[in-house]
C-alpha cells in the first residue's frame, strides 16, 4: 500500500521553549531550507551576492574571501568552501605604475611573473599586456556580462600570471587562463542575500524574492540546482508594512531607528499602538500577521521573533519569542506567511530561505485540503489536513474518519466516498480535549495535488513515473493527474484503503480537463491504483504544441481545480 501525504518533503517539528534569557526565549522548531544560495543570471556560471575581498595564500593552493559582516571563508580545493575563523596568509596585490587607466577610478594589479601584465577593476574588468598601453574587457561579452559588474577585488596567483580571482556584486570567479573564461566559485558559498519575500509557491509558480535591487528571482518548481532571475514584472511588498487584505484599516508598521518599534493601528493610522515590549533585537527588516489569530512575526538581525496578540482590538503588548531549533543563527532579512497563513518563511543572511509550519496554528487549527494546503471545502473522498493540532480521533456523522498520518502540526484524514451532502459536521479529538468543525462539504471540490515548492504531481502514464515539473511534456503525450476531492466512486470503496492495482473504482461525476482555455478528452477518471485517496485523471495533450509554459485546470461536476502550469514542448 502506498500513501503519499501532500506535505511532500516538508520537516514536521517538535517544539519547546528553553528559557534562554529573563527576556529572550526560543522557540524551538524544524526547518527546511527552500533552494539553493546561487541564482542563474545567464553569467559564465552560477551568481551569488556581493563578496568584499578576496586573496590567494602565498603558494597560490588556497583562496579566501571576505563576505558581509567581516565573514571569512576559504576554499583549498576550489570546489568547497569553509569559514574561517581568522584571516590566512595572504599575498598582499602590488600596485603597478601604468601608462593609462581603462576606466576613472579604477584599480591597478600586477601580475607576478609577467611584468608587463596588469589588471584593472572598477566597474568592469580590465587586463594590459604592454603596462598600460592597450587594455582588453576581460567580461563584457556585448551586453553579456560575465562574472557582473562592480568588480570589488582582485587577486592573481603568486606563481601563475594567468590565475586570478575576482569577486564582484554577483560573488566570486576564477580564471585559469588570464581572464578569457571563468568558473563560478559561488556554489557552496553561504552568501546569498534575499532582501525581500515577494509570493510563496502558488498555482505552478514557485516561491518569489527580491535578489538585487530591482531584479527578482524564483524557485522554480522542479528545478533543485538554483533559482532562476526573474525578467518579467513580479509582486511588489513593502516589508517593513503589514496590512490585513480584507480590512485595511488594521496595520503593522515598522518605525526605524537605533532601536526599531513595531507599531499597530486598527483605524486606519488615527490612533497607533506600541508593541515592541520585551523585543530582544534591535533592528526590524520585515513583518508579517494572520488577522484571524492575531499572530506577529518579525525578522531581526537576532533571527525571528513572534508573539500572539490582538489584530481585531486594541489589547496590551505580549512578550515576544525566538523562533529556533535547526534554523542558522543568522539575521533575518524578512518573513512571509502563505495565503493561508499555515506556513512560515524567512530569508536569512547568506543562507537563504527556510520553512516551517506557522506557530500559531496551535492555537487556532485549520482544516484545509491535502492536495495543496489551501482549499477548505471537501467533498466524499477528499483527503484534508487539520494543521496545529495531532489527532488520536475523527468522526463525521457519527462515523470514524482514517486518520492517516499524525503529527504535532499536522493531521491527514480522509472523508469517507460515502458521506452524505451538502452538511456535515467534524468531531475531533486529540485525547486532551475536543474540537467540532463545520465542514463545507459539496458533491465534488477539485484540487490538483502540488508539493511545497508548488510543483504539481503529473505522472508519464506510460511509465507511471512522477515527471519532473522542469521537464517539457511532449505534444501527443499521455499524462495523468493526481488529484483530491473527486467526489464519490463507482464501485463503492472503503476510505483510508489503497485502490487495487486493477480496475480501480471509476468516478462518477463528469469529469473535463482544460489545458490553455480548450478542453482535453478524458479517457480515464479514477482513483489512483496502489494510492490511499488519490484519484488519476488521464488525458492526452494536443498533438501540436509550442515550447511554452500553459495553465491547466480540472473540472468535476462542474467545479474546477486549483490552475498549475505546465511546460510543453513542440516534439
């Protein structure tokens, strides 16, 4: 039997506070890191962020660079890094006396062992190989820039002219050939600086950040190795402001200085309220609420905090906690709930972004579909997270739920084919205490399964192997998609049981798929065989087809899915 839970990939935590000052606790939860800490830019390799100094050791065997914050890191192998816990030899650049400059302001190094080689950095890089004389772009390739711009520091190798390091505000490279061609040294270097969290993973798309002032990039679904500069039009935020979408008038907003406060407003800026209270960090980079629970969370150069308070009311300041555990003891640049306010994201400095199940769920449980952590109506069938709260058991009319997996943050059940519509109410219970929920139940609701990273679960169907979201889908071929939510089968099947491996239960509502607007035939509508609540929708793409990316949609009984996007190609 196999059972596949939508968190897919997602660390569960177990959480403790550990008294850690008289006014400074931590939080403890578990992390995930979401992407890498290099971005493709369409350089010679892989761009990092800004690197402020970098040497070669005096046998020329080893590099190391200075990172934000006085951070030391180095490199033996020219493959990993390491930090340094203090600065190494290193071979001090000699200064050459030169003819000319290739641009004002730049700066001049000479190339041991070749007298008459130099280089020069400033906004590009520059080599002269008759003192000064003549010199030579070594990475302006037409509007190609090779390694970026605003070149920081050189340093060449003591006992080779032709190898040099260069790091610039897009991280560090080297040349072994005099600068004609580079290496990016960036993977591996903890020095990625996402400043902004702009959109979590949602529809296909992938998670959103601010990289370079006015450049953003994503995590794209399915691609692991880094994440990909954005050139279109992306989500603007102002970090350092939150305001409730459905009621304006209630803000968080945060007042910089030597020590930043974090104010509250519930009408609309007449009347502001102090929150900062026990705060244990002195500057604020960004924020970010749930109205309902009246959650905060700040980013901090100590990491990030969260309190539970009032976003309806005026209440008194409430003491703020660390959130830790496995996260890097770095400062937060920002922090973002997704829509649903269930997951927690934080980037942090040099490390990149990580995620967590959001605290406050806790406190205030929600029941959302499995298939994609947003969807709140069910349907008979339909697998449903209850996050913040592990069950020991469910019931609905009377009639117990299969709880499928159980966690401290999250609990998967499943609604039985067979449940009665359109009401229902869910009786829960975690051995401590009881909680009913009204359930928003219809004939059929929809989802297309879709893991943390908002990469959807497409399958060859063919092979039966789950595709690779980065991988273009072929015109002509045959796919199935996994959903939730479906609604009842023919014939009947016991919730919380694998389908069989043949002739699986058939759904019974109509069921249409929509690829780009025109509908797709359906030659399968079932439940997924070896599978414990999903259903497999099999179509066939168009026989022609651009390399472009296309939204599709699922309908059942005349309702329709979540959207993903799709990569497709020609042949």
């Amino acid at each position: 039997m196999r059972v596949i839970f939508a968190t897919v990939g997602l660390c569960l935590f177990s959480a403790s506070l550990d008294a850690q000052t008289a006014q400074d606790f931590e939080f403890r939860l578990s992390w995930r890191p979401i992407g890498t800490t290099v971005v493709y830019n369409g350089r010679a390799g892989l761009s990092g962020s800004p690197v402020e100094g970098v040497w070669f050791s005096p046998d020329g065997n080893s590099l190391e660079v200075q990172l934000s914050k006085n951070r030391l890191f180095q490199t033996v192998d020219f493959e990993t890094w390491s930090p340094a816990a203090k600065a190494g030899l290193r071979v001090a650049p000699s200064v050459p006396i030169v003819d000319s400059l290739p641009e004002p302001s730049a700066n001049a190094v000479s190339a041991p062992g070749n007298p008459y080689r130099v280089f020069a950095y400033g906004r590009f890089l520059w080599r002269s190989d008759d003192s000064g004389r003549h010199w030579t772009n070594l990475i302006a390739r037409g509007e190609l820039r090779l390694i970026g711009e605003n070149i920081r520091a050189v340093s060449v190798a003591p006992n080779d002219p032709d190898r040099l390091a260069a790091v610039s505000d897009e991280g560090v490279w080297l040349s072994s050939d005099g600068g004609q061609s580079w290496t990016s040294l960036n993977p591996g270097l903890p020095n990625l600086q996402l400043r902004k969290l702009l959109a979590t993973p949602r529809g296909g798309r992938g998670l959103i950040a601010e990289w370079r002032e006015g450049q953003t990039v994503e995590w794209l679904p399915g691609v692991k190795g880094m994440w990909a500069a954005e050139a279109a039009a992306s989500p603007t935020r102002d970090t350092l402001r939150w305001t409730d979408a459905l009621k304006p008038e209630i803000s968080l907003v945060v007042k910089p200085g030597e020590r930043a406060r974090i104010l509250r407003t519930l009408d609309g800026g007449r009347r502001w309220d102090d929150l900062t209270s026990d705060l244990a960090a002195n500057q604020i980079f960004g924020v970010a609420a749930d109205r309902g629970s009246g959650a905060i969370y700040l980013a901090t150069e100590r990491g990030v905090y969260y309190t539970l308070n009032n976003l309806e009311i005026a209440a008194n300041p409430t003491s703020w906690i660390r959130l830790g555990g496995n996260l890097p003891k770095d400062p937060a640049l920002d922090v973002l709930l997704d829509e649903g306010a269930n997951f927690l994201y934080t980037s942090l400095a040099g490390n990149g972004v990580f995620l967590t199940y959001a605290p406050h769920r806790r406190r205030n449980p929600l029941l959302i579909s499995a298939a994609n952590l947003e969807s709140r109506t069910a349907s008979p069938g339909a697998l449903m997270s209850l996050v913040g709260m592990k069950l020991t058991q469910a019931q609905i009319a009377g009639k117990a739920l299969p709880i499928l997996s159980a966690t401290t943050d999250e609990t998967q059940v499943q609604i039985p084919y067979d449940t009665a519509v359109p009401s229902a109410t869910l009786d829960l219970s975690n051995g401590n205490g009881a909680l009913r929920l009204d359930l928003d139940l219809t004939e059929t609701a929809p989802v297309i399964f879709t893991d943390r990273d908002g990469a959807p679960l497409v399958l060859d169907a063919e092979t039966g192997e789950l595709i690779d979201p980065s991988t273009p889908l072929r015109a002509g071929m045959r796919v199935q998609i996994l959903l939730s939510g479906l609604g009842r089968v023919e014939p009947e099947w016991p919730a919380g049981v694998a389908a069989p491996s043949s002739n699986p239960p058939r759904v019974v509502a109509p069921v249409r798929v929509w690829l780009d607007g025109k509908t797709l035939e359906v030659s399968k509508a079932e439940l997924a065989s070896g599978y414990v609540g999903f259903y497999a929708v099999e179509t066939r793409l168009p026989p022609v087809l651009d390399n472009t990316v296309l939204p599709l949609t699922v309908e059942a009984g005349g309702r329709s899915s979540n959207t993903i996007l799709i990569r497709t190609a020609f042949e």
